[in-house]
C-alpha cells in the first residue's frame, strides 16, 4: 500500500474533522479514527471522545489550520481577480452584444453592485491616505 498521510483532514463550513490514519492493523485495512474538530475562525479544537492529542496530533492540526489559512487567503485574493476579468468581460458584453432585454434584466443589479463597490473602494481608499498623511516622517527615508 502506498504510504498515506498520518492524518486526515475533512474539510467542512469553517474548519475540519481530524482523523489518524491507521494501515498498522492485522487486516491491512485504512482505518480513521477522528480524533477533533476544528474551528479554523476560532482557533478551537474540540478533543473527540474522552482522548487525550498528543504532541504530535496537536502539531499536525496547527500545522494544517496555518495551511488552510493561507490557502484560504490565497483563494478569496484569486477571487477578486477574477471578478475584475468578469467586470472587464460584462463591460464587453454589454457594449457588443447585449440586447436591451437583457440590459433590462440586469442593469439595475449591476449599477447598485458598482455603487456599493465604488463607494467602500473610495472610502477604503481615502482612510489608507488619511493614514499616510498622519505617519510621522522619519529622517533619512
């Protein structure tokens, strides 16, 4: 058998259900005992059962709420990248092939999406240079 992951990840909603992976048996059979939960908004670890992690287990799961993290972060950046193409592609659609019952359909959606957008966009903006202008200089930079 291939060698497996000492541990198992089910992802779900916020975090995960951590299972050791047991092939060390007298069938040979893949067994996971869940051994947690995990809350990766939290922070929180729920033991399973009345066992006890061991140091090993505790590393493995802080191990994988650090990747899970950041492969999270890494996915909603990516997100927003791509509804700016969808944004640059509606504008194409719209100046190309919309039909004015389809711009009917969607226009109102669309603007009150973009003004809403626009409006935390440029409040966003302003508080990030109200910032800058109040940090103090520092010789030399």
């Amino acid at each position: 058998m291939s060698d497996l992951p000492e541990y198992y990840f089910r992802v779900r909603d916020n975090g995960a259900f951590v299972f050791r992976v047991d092939t060390e048996n007298r069938q040979r059979r893949i067994e996971m005992d869940q051994i947690a939960v995990v809350n990766i908004k939290s922070g929180q670890v729920k033991v399973h059962g009345d066992r006890a992690l061991s140091a090993a287990d505790k590393a493995a799961i802080e191990n994988w709420m650090a990747e899970r993290k950041a492969l999270l972060a890494r996915r909603n950046l990516d997100d927003i990248h791509r509804a700016v193409d969808y944004l640059n592609q509606t504008a194409h659609w719209v100046n190309s092939s919309a039909d004015d019952e389809e711009l009917a359909e969607v226009t109102d959606a669309l603007l009150l999406a973009m003004h809403d957008l626009r409006t935390v966009l440029v409040r966003k903006k302003a508080d990030q240079m109200m910032k800058a202008a109040k940090k103090p200089k520092v010789p030399g930079e």
